[in-house]
C-alpha cells in the first residue's frame, strides 16, 4: 500500500548514523498542526487479513485515512478523562471517496490484482477465505458482506448485528446460523 507522504523520518545519514526528521515530524514536535498520512490507525492495521492457499492471494481491509494533529499543552492527570493532550482529526475527505479498500495482492510480489473501494465505512472485521471461492467479512454497520475472491463483486448483502464483526473471524460454538444473520 502506496501512502502519499513520509510521516517522522525521511532516512538514516549515511555518515552519522542518525535518523533524519521530515519537515512534517519537525512541525509536530514544534506544536504545529500537521496532516499526516496513514492515521495513527494505520493502513493496514488491526483487522486480520487472509490467505486463501487456492487464489494464492491475501486478501486485505485497509484504510486510506489521514490524521490532523496538533500537541496540546500538558495538564495535570484529570481522573475520568484522556491523559493524551494531542488533537486527532480525521483529515477531510470528498463525498463518496474511498476512506478504505477490500485489497487482493499477491503476496509474492505486493501486487494488487484488484481493490474494492469502501466509501462508508473502513473494514473493521477479519477476512475469511473459503474453498468456495467466497470472501466474508462485515461492517460496523452490522452488514455481513460476501465478495467473488476472483474479482470482489459482492454478493446480495445480509443484515446482521454485531455478530458481523466477529463472524469471519469465528464462528461461536453455541451459536446456530439463525441468531447472527
């Protein structure tokens, strides 16, 4: 995944052996309010990816999300309340541009072979690979989706709750089909 800029460091000097700070980290550290690319929740981050031995592809949510940040003064510990002191904004984006993608890669080369644009919301959910040539994940929105692993064309969406979120991940073992779809 191709991020559009470097966030803290740019290289190592060859001759002294430091990392070298890109204007954007120097700007941070000096209280300045910055745009950086990926968010600090990463372009591919927590949700699972999968492999799908068959397809010999890996199968990916991402994220395509920048973050504005700017460091607040410190204050004294307040219990009940973030301790963090910096700002964290999403950066804005244009109606219906992708803020993440389903991704198909090979994993031999980092080559997509394709990308489904997410224009609602990131994949927060694992992706599960079948022999049936099905790809299943969810939405926090409580939609349980299924994509055609050759090309990511959905299949008719299901409504679920939050067992959407979990679903490709495991299924429970007390659980029947009925009570999450």
């Amino acid at each position: 995944m191709h991020m559009r800029r470097p966030i803290g460091l740019s290289r190592i000097d060859k001759e002294t052996g430091r990392p070298v700070e890109t204007e954007v980290a120097k700007k941070v550290r000096a209280g300045e309010e910055v745009e950086m690319w990926p968010s600090t929740r990463g372009g591919k981050n927590w949700p699972h990816a999968s492999f799908n031995p068959e397809t010999g592809l890996l199968y990916a949510p991402t994220m395509h999300r920048g973050g504005i940040y700017k460091h607040l003064p410190v204050k004294d510990r307040v219990p009940g309340q973030r301790y963090q002191f910096i700002e964290n904004r999403p950066t804005p984006s244009e109606p219906n541009s992708a803020i993440g993608h389903v991704d198909a890669i090979d994993p031999l080369t980092a080559e997509p072979k394709w990308r489904i644009p997410l224009t609602d919301h990131p994949i927060w959910s694992a992706i599960l690979t079948t022999g049936g040539q099905l790809l299943f994940t969810g939405k926090e929105t409580g939609e349980f989706v299924a994509l055609d692993v050759e090309n990511g064309k959905e299949h008719p969406p299901g409504r679920g709750t939050l067992c959407s979120q979990l679903l490709a991940l495991s299924w429970p073992t007390h659980a029947r089909i009925g009570e999450c779809l």
